[in-house]
C-alpha cells in the first residue's frame, strides 16, 4: 500500500538530532487542537496525538496480538499469506522488487473479512477478530475526529467532508503490522556499532487519506523533511503519531503535505512493532480539492482522479517512486 528502490546499509558520518514531532492533546478546545493540527499537517505532515479516547487496554490487547503472531514459526504465518495484497509478507514489499528488513500482516478494515481471516492467522479466531476489529473501530474514530478538525482549521463548511470517505461501510481502509526484528551480530562490519542501519520500510509516503500509527519504545522512524536530508523520530508507545496521505495532500490543493518517510532497523537489543491504520475512501470516490482550496494565486494544482486509479498507480511503481505528480496539472 506504498510507492525506494532496494536500499543497502545506511551509514551516517553524523548524527541527526532526533525530531520531536508536534504534539496535540486532542481534549483542549476544539478551535485550538483544530489550529495545531493544521499547522503541524503544513510544517511537517507528520504529529502526534494524545487524549484521544482510546482505551489503553484496546491498544495493549492489539499489540499482545501482533507480538504472538510474528513470534509464531514461519510456516504458520505463512499459512496467513502471501501478501496479495492482504496477508502475511516477509522483506518483499509490495511487487516491484522493493525489500526491507521487515514481516507484516496486511488486513482489511472489514469485520467480515477480518473474522474471514482470523482463521488462518490465530489459533483463536474469535479472540483476533474481536482485538483487531475492536482497535481498528477506536482508531478509525480518531482518524475521524482528526479530519474534522482539520476541515473546520481549513474554513471548510462541510467538516465531515474528508472522514465520511472513511466512515463509507465500502471504504478502502487497511491496518498493516509491522516487525521489524534487531540486527543481528554479523550485521555491523563498521568500527562504530552506531554508524549502521538497514532499511526496514524504504523511502514512501502514503497514498491513502491518513495514517493512524502506534510503535512500541525502539525507534526507527524517520521522515525527509527536504530532498536527501533524514530525521529520526522519538518513539513515543504512550502517543498515536499521524500522518498526511497522499489523497489529502490532493484533497486541499497542496495545502497539507504527505510527507516522504521510511523505517530504518538499528537496534541490537529489541524488535520494533507498528501497527498502522491506514484510512482509504471507496474505489470510485473521485478525490479532488473543495472550492474553499481553490483561490485565484492558486488554482487547481491536481487533476481530478478516482481512487481506484491512484491506488492501480501506486501499485504499478515502487517505492519511492513519484506518483502524485503524475496528476498535477502543470
């Protein structure tokens, strides 16, 4: 569900001080957290949110779940896959050739599908499907409650305009889970145990409306805030970080970016796991920017298109492949 070639070990002459992203506190008032959000979505197209309402044993019982799946033998998770698009993957992402050192479960936002799959992923069924269906209902609702606010920090009158494509009974929502296991001994031939990493995710940004994302405490996550240039990120397993998608970025005429970012694995001691939302509209929901975008300085800067033909566009590169500008208008 993402647009770097493979990446050999990264190496750094120096250190980059680690980002902390912007953060808002979801329970201050409405006009407030509205204002932060758009600022941060400008700035940088990445922030956290805390006070979101969702339940910690909601988190918890959902990341039980994902260590217990990736800590199963190979064979059976692979009972759960290949990825195509939905299911168990190792390293190959996607199907352009693009590796990472990384295992994911990829699932639809379908309960239906989930109790489906539940069958083949857990040796409790009902206990999965009901974790996974529970944390994705609590996350869709703060990818919710985060649009809105963004379309009423926007001046756009219809606040629900961007989260009724998510709350659509057909959207094209996913959750993806990620592990990303330590480097092992042999990994690091450089003198400094600190000067090398491996691409766990490669470079991308995300194609969907946004992205709802939970980590544990080992980080990993960087983002490109200018051409060639990567800052780390604090984890934090007490906030939910969010991301701008592609189709928003379109959606408000370039206003809000979707941020170039990518997963590096560096840590000898304790694997990373994520667990990202990621909310999509219907197929045939034509994405194009509202009036209130649209200003005479700056008029339309993307051609209308479907998400069904981003999405077969995305598919069709790799990652870290332009895609979004393939529909701009000049």
């Amino acid at each position: 569900m993402v647009v770097v070639a493979p990446s050999p070990n990264i190496r750094s002459s120096e250190k980059t001080q680690a980002l902390e992203l912007p953060m808002v506190d979801l329970s201050l008032d409405r006009a407030e957290s509205s204002k932060l959000i758009v600022k941060a979505s400008q700035e940088y197209g990445f922030f956290k949110v805390i006070n979101h309402g969702v339940a910690e044993d909601i988190v918890k019982k959902m990341e039980e779940e994902s260590v217990n799946f990736f800590a199963k033998p190979l064979a059976e998770k692979q009972g759960g896959g290949p990825a195509n698009p939905f299911g168990y993957g190792f390293k190959n992402i996607g199907f352009n050739g693009d590796m990472g050192e990384v295992e994911y479960l990829l699932l639809p936002a379908n309960p239906l599908a989930i109790a489906q799959r539940s069958r083949t992923l857990s040796n409790d069924p009902p206990k999965f499907s009901s974790v996974v269906n529970s944390y994705i209902q609590a996350v869709t609702g703060v990818a919710c409650e985060i649009l809105d606010l963004m379309a009423e920090g926007l001046g756009i009158p219809q606040t629900s305009l961007f989260s009724d494509l998510i709350r659509a009974v057909d959207s094209d929502s996913v959750l993806r889970l990620n592990h990303y296991p330590p480097l092992l001994a042999d990994d690091d031939t450089s003198s400094s145990p600190s000067a090398l990493s491996k691409v766990g995710f490669g470079e991308h940004s995300d194609p969907q409306i946004l992205t709802i994302l939970r980590s544990n405490d080992v980080g990993g996550l960087q983002i490109s805030l200018s051409d060639g240039v990567w800052v780390p990120v604090s984890p934090d397993p007490t906030a939910f970080y969010v991301n701008v998608g592609d189709l928003l970025q379109a959606m408000t005429n370039g206003r809000l970016v979707s941020v170039r970012h990518r997963a590096v694995v560096s840590s000898r001691e304790k694997s990373r796991i994520s667990m990202a939302y990621f909310g999509g509209p219907p197929l045939d929901t034509l994405i194009k920017a509202p009036p209130e975008m649209l200003t005479p300085q700056k008029p339309g800067l993307y051609k209308p298109f479907t998400w069904a033909d981003y999405k077969k566009t995305s598919y069709s590169l790799r990652l870290g492949d332009t895609r979004l500008n393939l529909y701009r208008t000049t």
